[in-house]
C-alpha cells in the first residue's frame, strides 16, 4: 500500500498531513500511524492528521499523537491543515472546520494562520501552577531556570503524577522575558518527550500569565523553542473568550511512504 502524504510544521511542531477525503486512510491502525510518526523507521512527526470531509464545515480534522491514539484539540495541527486545506484548493483564506472539541473559524494570509479557539471558563490557580484545559489539559508552571531545565525528566514526573495519573496532562515551563513575552517549553503528552512547540500549550500559557497578573495585554508573544507564536484574547468573567493563535504554518515537503 502507498499513501500520498504531505508534512507541515508549525513553530517546529510537525505533522504527516494526509488528504482523506475518498476515506482509504485505515484509521483505526495504531500500529501504522505510529510508524508514520516514527523519525528512524517512517516519516517523522508529532503526530499525523487527517483531513476529512465534513457536512456542512469547510472540512474535518482528525489528529492522532505520534504514538498513533487519537487525541485532543492541536492548536498548531489546526494552523496547518488550514494551510492544507489552501493548497488542496478547499478554502481561499478563510475556513470553517470541526476537530474533536468543536468548530474552529481560521484565517490564512501569506503562510500566516489565525486559528479561534475554543471560550475558557474554567482556570485552576494552585500553589505552585496553573491547571486549564484549551482543547488540552495544560499545567502551566513558572521556571526562572528555563534555559537549562531537563523538559523530559521533569515533564513526565509531572504529566503521570496525581491528579493528572493515566490520562496525563500537558505540561508547560514558562519563563516571563517582558510584560508581554514569555518564553515557553512544553512536554506533550502522547509524544512523551519535549516538542519544539504546541500550540494549546502556548494558548494556555497567555491565558494562565493574563490570570495571575504576569500581564495585562491581550495579545501576548510567546518564544517557543521552534519559533514565535502570538495569543490574544478577551477576558470574559473569569475565563477568556475571543482566543485566538496566530502564527506561521508551512508545507515542508510531499512524498509517498510505502
């Protein structure tokens, strides 16, 4: 079997993109999709996602983890198949799509993509961090010794510690640079390790740094390690609508994996 697949990344967080409109793509193969992600045996990648046909939205995204499960919300993944969907023709520089926690509105302007995220209502503020879900669980924690910080090791401590256990939670590292520019490291759960960038992760950060006073912009930078991505938003109560991520989202390169 060959799959036509093309690779995006945004911010270094990268994708197997593949066009399932006809439905070939055999989704339920775990083992498959792993392999896909695998950056020694396949093509390698964060995750892999596919873009489907929807109803009555522009189209559907379906996201998988590199360890093949199907998961939660990608900010970044969302930014990159809306380029997808630019290069396939689908859209022209606005798109309406579904994706496993709703309807995403998006805008796409030279390789630039604004991406609506879903209204949080709830932020958990705790002694040490900041617990919110935007599309995925994100603990948000402040780390002056950022640079030299194992992402990983400490990462994975937290991410299967109580109360998160199996289901596990994002975690995020920040470190504040100015009063609207942090810098961010993220573990993600499903990658197990350090990515370049996640973008729930950094829409979490602006968020949760808006909350406890780190700033009082509504359009906050964020240095992630592949790169700059941008949040704003409205505070709503004690939540925050009108979310959006903004930031590059490129088609690297397109292939046939065997």
């Amino acid at each position: 079997m060959s799959i036509e697949f093309f690779k995006y990344q945004g911010t270094g967080n990268d994708f197997v993109m593949i066009d399932n409109r006809q439905e070939l793509f055999d989704k339920d193969n775990t083992a498959l999709i792993a392999n896909l992600c695998d950056r020694r045996f396949g093509i390698g990648a964060d995750g892999l996602i596919l873009l489907e046909n929807h109803p009555k939205a522009d189209f559907k995204m379906v996201y998988y983890n590199a360890d093949g499960n199907q998961s939660t919300m990608c900010g970044n993944g969302g930014r990159c198949i809306t380029a997808f969907a630019k290069y396939l023709n689908i859209i022209d520089n606005t798109a309406i799509f579904e994706a496993v926690d709703g309807l995403h509105h998006a805008h796409i302007e030279n390789d630039i993509v604004k991406l609506q995220m879903q209204d949080v209502t709830l932020v958990e503020k705790h002694s040490n961090h900041i617990f919110l879900n935007t599309g995925s669980p994100h603990h948000v924690q402040i780390e002056e010794n950022l640079e030299s910080l194992d992402v990983k090791t400490n990462g994975s401590k937290i991410r299967y510690a109580p109360p998160y256990n199996q289901s596990g939670s994002n975690v995020n590292f920040v470190k504040k640079v100015f009063n609207n520019t942090f810098a961010v490291r993220t573990y993600e759960r499903g990658v197990e390790d350090e990515t370049l960038s996640c973008g729930t992760g950094v829409t979490a950060v602006a968020l949760a740094m808006s909350y406890i006073g780190e700033t009082e912009k509504n359009m906050v930078t964020l240095n992630a390690q592949g790169g700059v991505l941008n949040v704003s938003f409205e505070k709503s109560g004690d939540g925050f609508k009108n979310i959006w991520l903004i930031g590059p989202a490129i088609q690297v390169f397109k292939g046939i994996i065997k």
